[in-house]
C-alpha cells in the first residue's frame, strides 16, 4: 500500500478450497505453472488449454464495430461500456477476454483501481486484424406485404449502403432488427411469412450497429 503496488502471492502448490478461500476474500495469488488469480485476469491450467478462437461471439462484434463505426472505447472503464451498449458488465467482460485472446484489445487496470479498454490498432489496420473472425448476424429473414411499426427496425442490405455510395436502392422495402425486438411489433406484421413479400426483414442475433436508424 505504501508503494501504491498490488502485493501477488506466490505458492508452489495450494488446494482448491484455499484458491476460492482467497478468491473470496479479494487476495491476488499465483499457484506456480497452474493457476493465476490477478487483479487483471483469471488463468488456470485447463483455461490455457481451451480451443482456439474462430469467430466473435455476438457481443465481441458489436463492441468491435461500434468502436470502429459508431463511437472510440478506448480508455472507458466497463462501467461505462455498459451504460452505452446493449450489454450487461459481465457480458461485456467476457467480451474482451475474447477479443484479447486475438490480440485486437485487452483491459489494464489504471491507478484508481478502475479496469478500462485498450485497443492494440486502430481504424483500417484494426478491422484487418479482426475481419477473418467476423461472422454473419442474421439468424434468418422474414417478409410481410407492410408493417405498420417500425420503431425496432433498421434500413438494411442494398437500401442501407445506398445512403452511403451511389448505388441505387432496391425497389423493395429492407430492414433489420434484433430478433428479440422484433417480436414486440410483429403483431403489426401484415401476412408476415418466410418466403416472400414487399417488406423484406433481417433478424439479427444482437442489435444492428446504426446511425439514425440506417445500418452502418
């Protein structure tokens, strides 16, 4: 305390019962080749072990590209993340802990105790680091004749980047939408169905990153 440094115990060998004993009461320790618990991350001999990181999960690509499009995370505390996406603290922790494992990001403890975000790249080089782990939001798409709400929707596909290049729109109606949202204006859904219709909709696992109500 007096050197303002966070004292680590180091042991040779130490049971499970003592590891959550000291877990518990907020001791940092590191068991030697088996197990860190770090005011920074958690690791032990199994978790090393785990399977190689293929794809983001939902909640590590929206955080990625709403950095990238939306609005900078770097330095934010969790705390703070959370107040600005749709996730909660602990999702959001695991979030980076994936993301950290690819080495786009990792979370470093400043001097007031407070964990914040640290990216590693930044714009292009940053999305060419992480665009081979990105996968497909849409989990299956809809269509209906009109939809008389549109509150949770978002203009999507082709219609989307039409806002933002000169590429004419399509002739039909493109939108996206968190498939949890949309089951609150479904109802307003005229002969909704999965084969065709006027109004085509993406149901997205997570919600769509977007700048007025456009898909970025």
């Amino acid at each position: 305390k007096s050197l303002g440094q966070t004292v680590v115990f180091l042991f040779d060998n130490l049971f499970s019962d003592a590891r959550k004993r000291l877990i518990k009461q907020g001791c940092y320790f590191i068991v030697s080749n088996k197990y860190a618990a770090l005011p920074f991350l958690y690791i032990n001999e199994k978790n090393s072990r785990s399977k190689p990181v293929t794809v983001l999960p939902a909640s590590a690509q929206y955080m990625l590209l709403y950095h990238l499009q939306v609005k900078s995370l770097e330095g934010l505390t969790f705390k703070q993340m959370e107040g600005i996406l749709p996730f909660k603290y602990i999702t959001l922790t695991r979030a980076v802990k994936i993301l950290s494992r690819l080495n786009i990001c990792e979370a470093a403890r400043e001097r007031n105790s407070a964990m914040t975000l640290h990216f590693h790249e930044q714009g292009r080089r940053l999305w060419e680091q992480a665009v081979s782990y990105l996968r497909n939001p849409v989990t299956r798409t809809v269509y209906c004749d009109a939809i008389n709400e549109n509150g949770n929707l978002f203009v999507s596909s082709y219609n989307a980047l039409s806002r933002y290049s000169r590429l004419n729109p399509d002739s039909k109606t493109l939108y996206a939408a968190d498939e949890s949202k949309f089951k609150e204006i479904e109802d307003g859904a005229v002969n909704l169905n999965g084969v065709e219709g006027n109004v085509e909709i993406e149901l997205w696992e997570y919600p769509p990153v977007s700048d007025n109500g456009i898909i970025q």
